[in-house]
C-alpha cells in the first residue's frame, strides 16, 4: 500500500491518503518501515498501522474507526495476451482455475463465485503462489485467484467479488485519536467520494495491458499479409490527407499496430461516405477509417467496428453573435450519421454534411447559422480556417472514434487490433492526438486579411495608432533630448566663466 524509494521518499495509496488526513486534521505524520509494526501498535509505539481487515480477532487487538478507507477484491486473472475478457469468461466451455491451497478464505471465495454464476470449472491447487503464477505463464490454467491489491504481471482481472472495506487502525484503548481519524474519514468521503476510486487506479489498476498475440492471431495475421485501407481525407483529426499522404490519430495507431503485428498497410483515400460506397463496390478494402461509422452504416458495408480508440464530446460551433438559444429560422448543418443523435426538430432546415470541415465551411459561407459535429474535429478546422467560430458542448453527447475492419476478415486479427487499443496509455493516446492535431504550414498574412476583412480593418487600424503614439514619443524625448543638452551647455559655459573670472581675479 506504500513504500519507501530508493532515495528514501514514501509514496503509495497509504501515503497519499493519510496525507490527505494531514490537510485536514493538521497531525504531523512520520512514516516508519513494515517490521513488527503491529506489535509496536500494540504497545503504543505507534499510532496507525493499515490497511488491516476488521474481523473478531482484529478487533481484540486494534481500535478500529468505523469508517474504512478503501475495499479489497477476491479476483480472477488471465494473461493479457489471452483471449478472456470480462465480458466473454461466461462463455468458456470450462474454466481451468488456479488456486494457492494455504489462501483458504479466498478459495472458498471463488468457489461461491464459480457456483453462483452456474460456471463450468476446474479446480487445480498450487502448493506456493510462484507455481500458481507459474501455471498461468505456461497454459495450464486458464485464471488464477488474487487480490485486487495486488495485481499479478503480464495479466489482466477478468472477474471481482467478494468486497471487503479495509481499515486505519490504533492502538487498543487510543479512542481519542481514532474518533478524529473516523470523523476525517467521514468528511473526506463527503468532500472528496472518488479519492479512494482515484488513489485505487493510480496505485493498483492495471490501465493497459501489455501487447501480445497469441497463436491464433499470430496465424491470422501471417495469412493476411497487407491490410488494405480506405481512409477519409478530411475527418482530422482522426484521418486525413497531409501533403498526398495518410495522416492523422487513427492512422498513426493504425501503423503502429501494423508494426508491432508484422503486417503491411496499402491506403487509399475517399472523399465523401458516396466515394466511400463507389470504392467498396469497385475493389476489397479490409479496414476504414475516418469515416464516422453508425451501427447502421457498419451494417450496410459490412464493417465491424473495433473497440473504441477515443470518445469526443459533441459541439455545437457558430458564429459569437449568433444567438445560441433562439434557434427558430435557423439553418444547422450536421455531420451524416448524427441526425439521430442530435435534436433538430426547433431548426428551419437541416443540412447533412460528409465530415466536420463541409460543417465548418456551411457556417462561415452563411448557408448555415450552426453546425454540430465532433468538438475535437471542428475545432481543428476551425483553427485551419483561422476562423473566428466559437463552439459550445451539447451536453451528455459524445462520438466514439473507432477503426472499422470487414467483416470477412479472420475474427481473430480483429481481436488482436482490439488488444492493441487496450494496450494505449493515455500518455501515447495524447500523443497520438497530438500528431493528429498537427496543421499544415500556417496561412499567410495576406490569406488571413482577404477571408476577414473585418478583422483586417482592425488590425491596420491598430497597427496605425500605435505607430502613430511611438512616433510622438520618439519626437518628443528627441525634443526633450535637445533642450536638455543645450541647458547642460549653457550651465557648462557659465561653470567655465565663473572659473576664468576667479583666475583673473587672482
């Protein structure tokens, strides 16, 4: 739960939290190593030890508070490179479970787990827990037993039961200091509910798993060879055209998955979801991207979409003095696919676009008053544009942007495209936006000035003044320059008068 660094700093869940408490509690907390910390709790040497389980035995030797500070799980895992997932352990003819023979609570745990969801099963014990993982690297189970608190290398949780909250405790008799520490609790829940989901997922969740293939993928990918793609020009930043070539967030992973799969990736570009149907119907395409894919388009293609790469909220993007709540008369342009997503029936008229940039071009031609689309797709056009439209969220309405792959192609090249997503950190996922993100050379001034003439006006307005005020400045510190100088002069020969006229004197 903590532990110490190599240059002696505390971090971990326990750390972070009982600083918290420090924030609200004033204490000042010194942290001390794990030893025989629990007998030094008991002697009163001292004050808090956790996490610890509350059960009869615990609570003969400890004051407990009454508020925990985080839940444990019994757990079931399978190697990340495996095919089981939460959503599909259901379906396994029969599941070979590792279990570590001493942990008898928590095997009990799972055989309640197994039997209450009417699973197939077999049972197979390990006298250490470095056999029980042992038989997990080499195939001989399918899962083993853990605790979520303890996440097992190279695998992933598959299922989680049994939840037991665990406890800050003190010593026997302390009660003064463990009501503060309960009442903290208590207000940290109320002031902050998802610090313990939050401190959980940094310390302990396991956000991506490791890519790998397993012997069927490996398979279907050396059978396939070349991924032939069909990508969207203009659907950046997701996919788009950059100097005649691919670009953008889901052809950067596209790549990259192709890469680390041994595979080759051919593209082709299409314009619009009608070019996008005369191609399909002219030649074989095996993956498309770019295109905003329903359910119901997927279908009609006959294209699966993959596990989603990202999710962007919608927007709405207009015009600022345009009036965002009087919609009445009004014109709104909307990317093909979202009509049923987004409400319209207050508009006078409704334009169906092919992408986010014909969205961004209906606002600023004037043929439409509004479009709505994807925030983080209309925002890159609208910076290319060097646009002054302003966008605004619609609330609760997102779009998941996905690689979609044919139908026909083996299922499990799908499923190891869909590890691979899994396997993004956030970190590349930004960074892979980042690439996606990226203009083309910047318009020139001159560009700039002829597509807004307001704004033109402005500027050489402003540019004019100010040179107009520097002007002024320069000339009057020039003035004020010269007359300082001539009565720097004329106190000078005056000094040298009244020296000329002492010497004469003498």
């Amino acid at each position: 739960m903590s532990f110490f660094g190599h240059s002696g700093k505390v971090t971990g869940y326990n750390y972070d939290y009982l600083e918290k408490i420090s924030e609200y509690t004033g204490w000042e907390m010194e942290y001390v190593p794990y030893g025989s910390t629990d007998s030094d709790l008991q002697e009163g040497k001292a004050d808090l030890l956790g996490p610890l389980l509350k059960n009869k035995a615990t609570e003969e030797m400890f004051e407990f508070p009454k508020n925990s500070y985080g839940t444990v799980y019994t757990t079931l895992c399978a190697l990340a490179a495996s095919t089981l997932h939460e959503n599909d352990i259901y379906n396994v003819d029969m599941l070979r479970v590792g279990l570590w023979e001493v942990a008898e609570t928590r095997n009990e745990e799972v055989l309640t787990f197994l039997k209450s969801e009417n699973m197939p099963y077999e049972i197979i014990y390990y006298e250490t827990a470095e056999e029980q993982l042992e038989a997990l690297n080499n195939g001989s189970v399918d899962v083993i037993s853990s605790v979520s608190l303890s996440p097992v290398a190279n695998a992933r949780i598959v299922a989680q039961f049994a939840p037991r909250p665990y406890y800050f405790a003190s010593t026997k008799g302390n009660t003064e200091l463990v009501e503060k520490l309960d009442a903290t609790i208590e207000l940290i829940d109320q002031v902050e509910p998802n610090l313990q989901e939050t401190l959980y997922n940094n310390y302990f969740r396991v956000a991506n798993e490791a890519f790998r293939l397993n012997d069927r993928q490996k398979e279907a990918i050396a059978e396939q060879g070349t991924l032939r793609v069909l990508c969207s020009e203009n659907a950046a930043p997701y996919a788009y055209k950059l100097n005649d070539k691919p670009a953008g967030m889901l052809v950067s992973i596209l790549n990259d998955f192709c890469d680390k799969a041994g595979l080759t990736a051919e593209y082709t570009t299409c314009e619009s979801r009608e070019h996008v149907r005369k191609l399909l119907a002219d030649g074989s395409y095996d993956v498309l991207i770019g295109i905003p894919l329903t359910s119901g388009l997927c279908s009609e293609l006959g294209f699966i979409n993959s596990a989603p790469v990202m999710t962007s909220v919608l927007a709405y993007v207009q015009h600022p003095t345009k009036s965002s709540t009087d919609t009445s008369g009004q014109t709104i342009a909307l990317v093909k696919g979202l009509e049923e997503q987004i409400p319209t029936g207050s508009y006078a008229d409704v334009i169906l676009c092919d992408n986010s940039k014909a969205c961004v071009e209906a606002v600023e031609s004037g043929k439409a008053d509004v479009a709505a689309g994807s925030r983080a797709a209309l925002e890159y056009y609208i910076y290319e544009d060097n646009s002054s439209l302003v966008t605004s969220l619609i609330p609760g309405q997102v779009q998941k942007a996905a690689i979609a792959v044919d139908r026909n192609v083996a299922p499990d090249l799908l499923s190891a495209m869909n590890n691979y997503i899994y396997s993004i950190s956030e970190d590349d996922l930004a960074n892979y936006l980042s690439d996606g993100n990226l203009h083309p050379e910047s318009s020139t001034m001159m560009e700039y000035l002829r597509r807004h003439p307001v704004q033109a006006v402005v500027i050489i307005v402003t540019v004019t003044v100010i040179v107009a005020v520097v002007v002024t400045l320069l000339t009057r510190s020039s003035k004020q320059r010269a007359a300082m100088e001539a009565l720097h002069n004329s106190q000078l020969r005056e000094a040298l008068q009244i020296a000329k006229d002492a010497n004469e004197a003498k």
